[in-house]
C-alpha cells in the first residue's frame, strides 16, 4: 500500500492491476482493475468474505450464564452462515432493534446508544501546556520551568491528547520528568 502496510493475499502488479492470491474455495488469483487503493482494498476483503462463513451458535444467549450449565462435552448446534449477511443482519438488528440486541448480548450501551452524543476531540496537550504557562501570575522563570517540565512529561507520555492520558501514563511521566518541584509548597502549581 501506499503508506506501507502490507495486505495478506493482496498485491498490486506491474500494470497496475490488483492481485488477489488463491485461498480456500478459489485456487486461482483473481485480478481487477481499480484506482484507488482504499476501494481496491474493500473489493479485496469483499471477494474474500464470499467463502467465509461463520458458525452461529443456535442456543439463546442467556444474561445470566449460570442459569443454564450444559453437560461437559456439549456443544451448542450452530449452522454455517455468510459472514457479509451476518454482519448486514446484526447492523440492521443493532440499529432496528438496539435494546433487544442489548439484552440478547449483554452489552447494555448499545440499547441506549442512539442517546449518546459523537465525542469531541479531546484537548492536545500541548494546549494544556500552553494554557498553564501562560498564566499572569507565574513569574517567567517559573513559566520556563513549568515548560520544560511539561514538554519532558508530554515525551515521557508520549501520548497526544488528554483523552489519552491514563493513570499509569502520568506516574511514568511524573517519574520520568528530571525537572519535577521537589517540595511540597512548589508543588502547589501542579495541583
């Protein structure tokens, strides 16, 4: 690909032609014509979900597993299904029936998913930077200091935004940072 991930059973040739190699239920590469590399690379993954199928268990998902407890050895009956019908079913399940789907699969969030609003994008750190240093009251040498401190932390991280930040992250980054106040009355501007 053009950033440099490779795709298992798909090349580009010479020609410009794209290469699907043989796999089970097709033993001849299958080739075809398309400008754009990400279309190229959906039609890839459509001729190779023709031949797989899935195996759908046919028993009731129950919420709670310890209702039912089968004899050891059994295994529920299942039947072979498309795998591109069966995630067109569950899309048109999850967006026609989201509490139903809720409850058959134990994941509450998508029966109230159509209440929840798309996220925003979370605050670079930089930015989190930039708005503690460039406070009125801190003296510049203490602005310097909270900058290199900061920027030794964002590379310690070396995450790119707030939303990213985890509790084990920031212990790496405080532990890390060389130019961290050692009192406790200087660390009242970290707090």
């Amino acid at each position: 690909m053009a950033d440099g991930t490779k795709i298992d059973g798909l090349s580009r040739l010479s020609d410009g032609r794209w290469k699907v190699s043989p796999f089970p239920g097709q033993d001849k590469p299958i080739k075809f014509v398309e400008a754009d590399e990400r279309l190229a690379v959906a039609r890839f993954h459509q001729i190779r979900s023709r031949t797989n199928t899935v195996s759908v268990p046919l028993v009731d998902v129950k919420p709670n597993p310890f209702d039912y407890i089968p004899p050891t050895g059994w295994t529920p009956p299942t039947t072979e299904m498309d795998e591109n019908s069966m995630w067109s079913w569950l899309r048109e399940q999850i967006m026609t029936r989201p509490k139903y789907v809720a409850l058959n699969t134990g994941i509450e969030q998508i029966g109230w998913m159509t209440d929840m609003l798309k996220p925003t994008a979370s605050v670079p750190l930089k930015k989190v930077g930039e708005a503690y240093w460039s406070r009125s009251d801190l003296r510049d040498k203490e602005s310097q200091k909270c900058r290199t401190t900061w920027t030794q932390f964002m590379k310690a991280v070396a995450v790119p935004t707030l939303r990213d930040l985890t509790p084990e992250l920031v212990a790496i980054g405080f532990s890390t940072s060389t130019s961290l106040p050692a009192s406790s009355a200087s660390m009242a501007h970290w707090t």
